[in-house]
C-alpha cells in the first residue's frame, strides 16, 4: 500500500491490516471477549500454523492485537484502547477531508 503523507503511519498500518478477509475472520475470533492462542486460532480458523501466525503478525503490527507469551503458549487479544484510538483519529482525518 503507499503511503499517504497527510495520515498517521500507524494508522495506514491499522487499514492495511484490516484489508484481509482473513485477517478480519481472525479477528471475529474474538467476538466472545477471550483470549486466544496461536493453536487455538488453527484449530478456528482452519488454516494452517504459519498462515495464521503470519496474519496474526499483521494484526499486531496494525495495532489491532497484543501478544503474550506465557511458557510455550503465545496469547493474542484486541487492543481494544488502540483499535479505539486509531478509528478517532481516520474519522478526524475524514470529517476534514471528504
């Protein structure tokens, strides 16, 4: 995606992101509020391991997800704060452009 001068890089990070429909299956995995493990995700989604831990990559670059690591297990959940954070600032962006 290129880059737009005028917006917060993070915040095309965040749009590039969501430009998945896999990514936002992924992300509906969370719909019950729980975190979730890599494993848990495969077994989810159906995909396999590292297609899935390369778009939960994405999805914490976006901003979208936080990442824990506890022993062996990797937990992944909504940034809720950020994801809030980066929809107020593309509807400033939009309100002052369209």
């Amino acid at each position: 995606m290129k880059k737009h001068p005028g917006i917060d890089p993070r915040i095309q990070e965040f749009l590039s992101a969501l430009a998945s429909e896999t990514r936002l299956n992924l992300l509906l995995s969370f719909a019950d509020g729980k975190e979730k493990t890599v494993g848990e995700l495969v077994e989810l989604s159906g995909l396999g391991q590292s297609t899935v831990s390369t778009h939960l990559n994405q999805l914490k670059k976006g901003g979208i997800l936080i990442r824990r690591k506890s022993g062996k297990e990797v937990y992944y959940k909504p940034d809720r704060e950020l994801i809030l954070e980066h929809i107020s600032k593309l509807t400033f962006y939009l309100r002052g452009c369209c």
